[in-house]
C-alpha cells in the first residue's frame, strides 16, 4: 500500500519559516488542537501495548490537556498521553502546502 499522511507533533520553532506558518495567528504557535479519547482502565494495557507497536519511533509523552470552559483556558486533566513524533525518522515528510497534502492523501492507500 501507500498510506497517506498522519498528524506529526513537532515543536512550534521546528518549522517556524515554512510559509504555511503565515496561516496561524502568533498566539496558536505552540497549541495542538485535537481531541483526548478516554480509555475504560481495563483496555488501557491493551490499547497503550497497540498504540506502542503502530507509533513506533515516536515518543510516548504525558502532558496536562487543556481546554476552553467558559471562554477561558483550563487545565481539564492531569495528563494525557501523546505520541511525539521525532523529525529524523524516515516516515516523516515535512512540512507541505495544503495542495500538496490533499493530493498525496487522495492518492493514498492502505494502513497508515
């Protein structure tokens, strides 16, 4: 197959000159948005134990989520896990213009 693209977290300075950046306004630099998805305790081994061998590479990471609640920022979890995504492994790809990203999606199959 020929997966597509997946979402790489890389710290805000990495790609801070590519003119995708121009997009973002200043204050969002260092924010990830996204969502947490909440695992029932007796799934959790086996989910990390899963999640471990399809990230491989990849740092496992523990970090506070936070959220919007009533227009302000909050703290809403202690930690949540992550996968970081190291820019010298082989299957990262850099950063591209959005054209260029939906193209290689569109012609993408397979498992990621």
């Amino acid at each position: 197959g020929s997966p597509g693209r997946v979402v790489t977290l890389v710290k805000s300075d990495s790609h801070s000159t590519h003119p995708s950046e121009s997009n973002y306004p200043a204050d969002q630099v260092s924010r990830t948005w996204g969502i947490a998805v909440y695992v029932k305790k007796d799934l959790v081994e086996e989910t990390l134990e899963y999640l471990d061998e399809r990230e491989t590479g990849y740092a496992r990471l523990t970090v506070p989520l936070w959220n919007i609640v009533d227009g302000k920022e909050q703290q809403v979890l202690k930690e949540v896990i992550f996968y970081f995504g190291p820019e010298d492994v082989e299957e990262f790809l850099g950063p591209a213009e959005l054209h260029e990203i939906a193209e290689q999606i569109v012609q993408s199959v397979g498992m990621s």
